[in-house]
C-alpha cells in the first residue's frame, strides 16, 4: 500500500507509526511537506516529497503538487494532520484511487460551516466523510449569509435552490453508481420560490421616460457633455426595445441591412439562431402605446439615428452594425443595461428598470389591448405559451375581476 503523509504539523506519534510500517515490505510510505519543512528529520524508509507551502484550505499550487504525487506513486490513502492539508487533499484526490483520513478533531475543524467538507462525497473512494442530511442543511443555512475573504456574500431562495439542485445531482449519480450507501440529499425540500411581481413602465412612465432621453434636462453637467452626441441612437434604442418588445441581445446585433423602412419591419435573430421579422408600423397598430402615434414613434426615431448613422465610419469588424458605442464599434449589451439604468432613474426611483423591464412593458401593454396570449408569445418569441401566461398571470385576475362589473342580477 503507497501511503501519502499531508504534512504541514504532525506530532511523534505519526512520525512513529510511520516509522513502524516503512519497515514493512507491503507499505511505501511518502511525506509531502513544504521545502522549509525538508530539514526535518525523515524517520524510517519514508520518501520526502516537496510540496508548496500550504496558506489555506484551497491552495491551487498545492492541489496541483498534491495531484501530480498522488498519479505518479499511484498513492492509495492520504493521511492529512491538519485541516487546511485534508481539505487540499480533498480537491487533489477527486476522480482518483486515494482515500482520504484524518483524525475526528480534524474533520470536525473541516465541517465547521466550510463548503470544502462537502466536496468529500466527490471522491467515492473518501470513506471519512460522512455526510448526512443535517450537514447539508446547516450548510444551506450557511450560504444565506457568510464572508469569504473580507467580502459578505448573500443568496437568496432561488441562489440556494440552484446550488442544492447541483448537490442532488452529484449525490443521485454516486447513489445510483452504489458508490455511496445513502442519498442525503434526497431528504433536503428544494426552498419555495415566491414569485416576484413583474416590474413594468406605466404608461405615464413611459412617457416621461423619452422626455428625459430627448431633452436630457435633468442629467449630470458630465452626462450633458455627450448628450448631444448620443440622442438619436438613444431615443432609436430607447423606442425600438419599447415598441417592439425585442431582447437586448437581439438589438445589439441588428445589422444596417436588418432594417426595412419600405415595410416598417426589422430581422431579428431570436434565441436558437431563428430569424424573424418583427413589425413596428402600421402593422402593429393595436399594440402601439396611448402615447404613441401608430407605427410613427419607432419609425421617425430610427430614421433620424440612421441619418446620423450614414455619417459615421466604424471600426473594423463593426462596419455593418446598426447601433455603434462613442468609440465607433457594435455597442454591446453592457452598455445599453447602462444607457436604460441611466435614464430610467431620472423617471422612477423605486422600480430597478433594465432592457429587459422594457419587454415586459411591451408585453404588458399588448396582453392589454389585444386579450390575446398567443399573439404576445408569439410576438415575443417564447416558444411556450406557458411561459408568457406564467408572466402575465397578474393581467389575468384584473381581467376576471373587471368582469363582475358587467354582470347584473337585477336592474335598480
């Protein structure tokens, strides 16, 4: 058996046994210790090895070194005094033959609230751990809130789901594999998942919205500077995600051949590579805003960015796109997040306003006028209408509630 001693402090007693069984002919016993550790004193057969020095519990210079040992001397247990040397082991013996021990006080001093106990059950040959539903739970408590490296770190219902989900999966493959005996997190219920309210732009809001991107009044003296530069692609941008309903992503990526003002449409390329046209004239009358002229808003707004446009000579691998940033190339998702956060916070204080926020509002305002949810799933892209109803589930009960207003049991 090739026995791999973790060294970082060990006590007599381990050198002694390790002494003991270097002498025996079925044991090849090696000490991976850091180089300022080497003028200890080797006591029987043992084999120094050198090892960078071990700072923390995930050190990937010591993973690396630790791995690297346990692959060439086909090391078959790892035995690691310290804390931060079993939870090093740990990482490095994943996938591999090694089993992994420690004393009880050390595996303790591991599981005390750190995510690299649980790593253990990733490594079916590690036979020390133990974890049971309990540990799984307390460390679901210790994700609502820790501090890593001076930072506090937060996760909310659906950052505990995702991250419970990800246990299950790996327990059900060893559980299935019989490479352990119990699935503790079967046990474990998965958090309920409230759901949030749809955040939209009333009407109002919408309106006061474009004021601001077109007089630009109430913006910093700094952000005025490049106002005047940045108008017409703003309002363009600004109209087109809200008359339109169409994604940030596929914004971003029109194309000047993408636009057909004859037809008052624009191709887009939906999630998946689809390509649709997607209307913003008199074709969509019955989805046009109170506040909105039909078809005319998006049309007159894109029509004087496009004007500017024709002007502008972009960088190289930019030179077909529609939307440019200061710097003359394709501007990027990032920066039209930025551009709506920028305005939507002279407009609303209380409601977080991003590209996407603009899409529910389109949407909203089509379920309204038209009743129908597979014209907004469709218009929208889902490819399940399921998930547009899921959405505007809300619209729905206002809908069923003006309905007892029509009906009347006896005329007064």
């Amino acid at each position: 058996m090739n026995i791999l001693l973790v060294y970082k402090e060990a006590d007599i007693a381990t050198y002694k046994m390790l002494e003991g069984l270097s002498k025996l002919e079925d044991f090849n016993i090696y000490i991976a210790s850091p180089q300022s550790y080497t003028d200890k004193k080797i006591y029987g057969n043992c084999t120094p090895l050198d090892l960078p020095v071990i700072t923390s519990k995930f050190n990937w210079n010591v993973i690396r070194a630790l791995r690297k040992i346990i692959k060439t001397y086909r090391i078959d247990l790892i035995y690691s005094p310290s804390s931060s040397g079993l939870s090093n082991a740990l990482f490095a013996s994943i996938g591999t033959r090694a089993k992994n021990i420690a004393y009880r006080g050390t595996q303790a001093k591991l599981k005390r609230f750190d995510p690299t106990y649980y790593l253990g059950i990733l490594n079916p040959a590690v036979e020390h751990v133990v974890c049971e539903t309990k540990d799984i739970e307390e460390y679901l408590s210790y994700l609502k809130y820790y501090e890593k490296n001076g930072v506090e770190h937060t996760n909310d219902e659906r950052g505990i789901k995702r991250k419970l989900a990800s246990l299950r999966s790996f327990y059900r493959y060893y559980f299935k594999n019989d490479l352990i005996k119990n699935d503790p997190a079967v046990k474990v219920d998965m958090p309920k998942i409230h759901d949030k309210n749809i955040i939209r732009l009333d009407i109002d809001e919408v309106a006061r919205l474009l004021d601001e991107v077109e007089s630009g009044e109430s913006l910093t003296p700094r952000q005025q500077k490049y106002h005047d530069r940045t108008k017409a692609r703003d309002l363009a941008l600004m109209t087109l995600l809200l008359g339109t309903g169409i994604r940030v992503s596929e914004c971003v990526g029109l194309d000047l051949e993408d636009v057909d003002m004859r037809n008052n449409g624009i191709k887009i390329h939906r999630k998946g590579g689809a390509e649709v046209v997607v209307y913003f004239g008199e074709e969509v009358r019955a989805t046009s805003f109170a506040w909105v002229k039909p078809g005319e808003e998006v049309r007159e707004a894109l029509l004087a960015y496009m004007a500017e446009r024709q002007k502008i000579t972009a960088e190289d691998g930019s030179i077909n796109a529609l939307f440019l940033s200061l710097q003359n190339r394709r501007i990027s998702v990032r920066s039209v997040e930025n551009l709506v956060k920028k305005y939507a916070k002279l407009v609303t204080s209380l409601k977080h306003i991003t590209p996407h926020k603009l899409r529910s509002t389109y949407g909203t305002s089509l379920y309204r006028e038209t009743g129908d949810i597979y014209l907004v799933a469709d218009v929208l892209g889902h490819k399940d209408v399921n998930t547009t109803r899921k959405h505007y589930a809300a619209i729905d009960d206002d809908r069923r509630r003006s309905a007892a207003k029509y009906v009347k049991l006896r005329d007064v």
